[in-house]
C-alpha cells in the first residue's frame, strides 16, 4: 500500500474507474463486418489490390497522396503551381513529365488576385476552365467545413494550399500542433481521394534531403513527397528541382523559368546540366585564351583544377579539343588547345558570344590591374557562357569609375557585361522579371 499512501478514499476510488475504463471505444456487435468498406482485410485479398504507384504527375506527385513544394521566398514556387494546374487541366507534360489529366483547386493565401490575374494572362491560359482559384481571403472554420464538399462536387484532383505557414492553424514550430493539422489534411485526403500540396518556404541554414523544410520536422515526417527548388544561379532564374520520396528515387533535375511566358522547363538532369554547362565555359575560355594548362584554366575559370578534370577529358574523348604533353622529366605538362573541327560544330556557334564576351572583359581587367595599385574591390564578371570571372579594379571606385550604370552608384561589386556593369541590387532585380 506504499503507492498509495496519503491518497484518500475519494482519490482511490477515482483512480480505479479510471483504470476500468477501456482504452479504445468497442465496437457495436457484428459493426466491423458491417458496410461496403471491410473493417481490414485478409491478406490475400490485400495483396491483390494495385502494385504500381499511380501518378498525376510521373514521379513528383501520386494520386490520393499529401506533397510538399518549398523553397526560399522569391524563387518562383506559386509560378511554378500555376504552370502544375494549367498543365494538369490541359493533360500536357510538366516539367517534361506525363501528368493524369484532372481538375485543380488553388487556395492562393498571400498573393493578391490581381497579380494571380497577371500571371496567368502571361501564361495565356484566362480562358481555361476546370481550375478553381481562391484568392486573398483567409480559410475560416465555416471554409475548411465547405472545402470536402465543393472538393467533391467539382472533382477536384488535387487542391493547392498556398502557402502551408497560412493555412495552418497554430505554431509551425510546435511539433503536435503541426501533427494535428497534417492529420486534418490526411483525412481530408482520404474522404475527398484529392491529392494535397503544400507550398512551403524553406529555412535560412537550409539542409539536405528534405531537412530544409521551415518549421517542426513533423511536416517531413507526414508528406509522402517533398519536392524542393535550390537556386542554381544566382543570375538567371535557374533552379534544381531536388526530391525525397517514400515511392521512388528521383535524379535532381535542373529547370530554368522562361520569363516571357512565365513557364517553368527542364533543362536535364542536374549533372548533365552541369557538366554540359562547365564544358561550354571551357571551350569559351580556349576560345578566347588559345593554348591553356589546367592551371590557366583554373585561373580563368576560377574553379580548383580537380572541378573541372573531368569535363576536360569528356571534351578531349568527343574530339572538341586537342590534348598534348610537354615535358620529358618529371610530371609531363598537359596543354590544351581547341580541335580545329570544333570550329564547324553547332557548339561552337552557341559559344561564339561567350568567347567575344570573355576576351573585352579580360582585355578591360588586365587594363584595370596595369593602371590602379593598392587594396582592389572585385568585379564579377559574366559572360554569355561563362563562369563568374573575379577580377580586381580600383581602390576608390567612386574616384575610378566603378559605378553601377543603372543607378550610378558606387559599388565595390559589380555584375554583367562591360560597360553594362551594375551593382547586385540593380543587377539581381532585372526589369520584367518577376523572380
């Protein structure tokens, strides 16, 4: 009786009809076999349902499944789920991706209509019904009740919350509450069989593999599919499109945003994106330098020579550029030159502006370096296919010139091609470019 020692009759007798009550609420007799829906099923008859994952978009988002769409703000994320609904409604590939033809649901919390409006006169798709738009006003409870029914009577196949931190009522932060709305969406998931995605932002210390998401991991936890956008240059409105999935395993793809029509496009695998990328820079910089050791072209490209070696012997094996040694003692010395027959290739054409646009812009820096002595600020340079070219110019750049040529003033780093040379905030904000 030492457990219960000072407890009164009352408190004993409390906490025996406590312990007598059952854990879960039984069943009414015979309820469990009761209805169309079995209660659970045997095995056999389990295993003879669908094997294959069906898709509404092939390997990004299943069907009847919940999806998480993050990235840092600015990126293009409500761009790219209007580019989904449109593509979903017409039955054509997203992404370079086979989608199940359905209608769309977007719950559009924080931007204005008239900006939603913009953007889809841009995409040319104001007459295209089947795409059911909320926009601007929150979700009360009366809203969330009415969701299910309207998900229903329009046969929504997948609803759009955007964004997520809106939506959710409580702390992001807090693990059980963020539990219990993810639970309030699963159900809404299974009465409605609509597939659920979420747009999210991530974390300013980002993180891999989903590890990004902003707020508690819980959200990690409970999404079948978190699909990501990691800025790939900070110049142009390029993204790699990373995804962690409980179905399949999917090679991160690199997507460039098309700011005529506002449409997202692949642009390949991220490491043939890369590597095609890096070999394009090479052949500029041979281009424009002539004969080249790996540590000239580790100068030029700013990059360590081991980050390049491989896109070196690939152009070597396609017979773009010619590849001899120099030396009889010790380690050989390995040059590089461009393969006269690379001139007549379509690669060449493409890189033709890159190379012109390196030669003015080194011809400038060497200009620059002979002329001004003393601590240098950087210029960064970018030519039409090259790498950030880091170069060294005046100590005063107000007194030298240095000056942003669309806002006139003086800046320690200036971005572009010479003489439309700007400072990062005139040069990352380009005119109609809603990135």
């Amino acid at each position: 009786m030492n457990d219960i020692d000072g407890l009164s009759l009352t408190d004993i007798l409390d906490i025996k009809e406590v312990l007598q009550e059952p854990r879960f609420i039984p069943l009414e007799p015979a309820a469990a076999d009761i209805g169309e829906t079995p209660f659970a099923l045997d095995l056999p008859e389990f295993m003879a349902g669908p094997r294959e994952v069906e898709w509404l978009v092939e390997g990004l988002i299943p069907s009847t499944s919940l999806t998480v769409l993050a990235a840092q703000p600015k990126m293009g994320k409500s761009i790219l789920t209007l580019n989904l609904a449109i593509n979903l409604r017409l039955g054509a590939s997203f992404i370079g991706r086979v989608v199940t033809q359905t209608k769309t649901l977007i719950l559009q919390l924080e931007d204005p209509p008239v900006l939603i409006r913009e953007r889809l006169l841009k995409m040319d798709a104001e007459g295209l019904d089947g795409i059911y738009i909320r926009a601007g006003a929150p979700m009360t409870k009366d809203d969330w009740k009415a969701l299910p029914v309207f998900i229903k009577a329009h046969d929504i196949g997948l609803a759009i919350i955007d964004p997520y931190v809106f939506a959710m009522r409580g702390n992001e932060q807090d693990a059980t509450q963020t539990a219990t709305f993810l639970r309030e969406i699963r159900e809404l998931i299974f009465d409605t069989n609509c597939s659920i995605l979420l747009v999210h932002h991530h974390k300013k210390s980002g993180g891999e593999h989903g590890q990004a998401l902003r707020g508690s991991s819980a959200l990690l936890g409970a999404v079948d599919v978190a699909l990501e956008l990691v800025r790939e240059d900070e110049q142009t409105p390029t993204a790699t499109l990373k995804v962690t999935s409980r179905f399949a395993t999917i090679e991160d793809e690199v997507i460039v945003l098309d700011t005529e029509s506002l449409t997202w496009k692949s642009a390949g695998s991220a490491d043939t994106y890369k590597r095609t990328k890096r070999e394009n820079e090479i052949l500029s910089a041979l281009e424009a330098e002539g004969d080249a050791d790996i540590p000239t072209l580790a100068e030029v490209l700013d990059l360590d020579p081991k980050n390049f070696r491989r896109e070196l012997r690939g152009l070597v094996a396609q017979g773009l550029i010619d590849e001899r040694k120099e030396g009889t003692k010790g380690r050989p010395r390995y040059i590089y030159s461009l393969n006269p027959e690379y001139f007549s290739t379509p690669s060449y054409k493409a890189n033709r502006a890159g190379a012109e646009n390196y030669k003015a812009n080194r011809a400038g820096a060497e200009n620059s370096r002979a002329s001004y002595q003393g601590t240098y600020p950087r210029i960064d340079i970018f030519g039409a296919n090259s790498n950030p070219r880091v170069e060294k110019g005046a100590e005063n750049s107000s007194a030298k010139g240095h000056t942003c040529s669309r806002c006139g003033q003086p800046s320690e780093i200036l971005y572009g091609i010479a003489p439309d040379l700007r400072c990062k905030d005139c040069h990352n904000i380009p005119e109609g470019v809603p990135f």
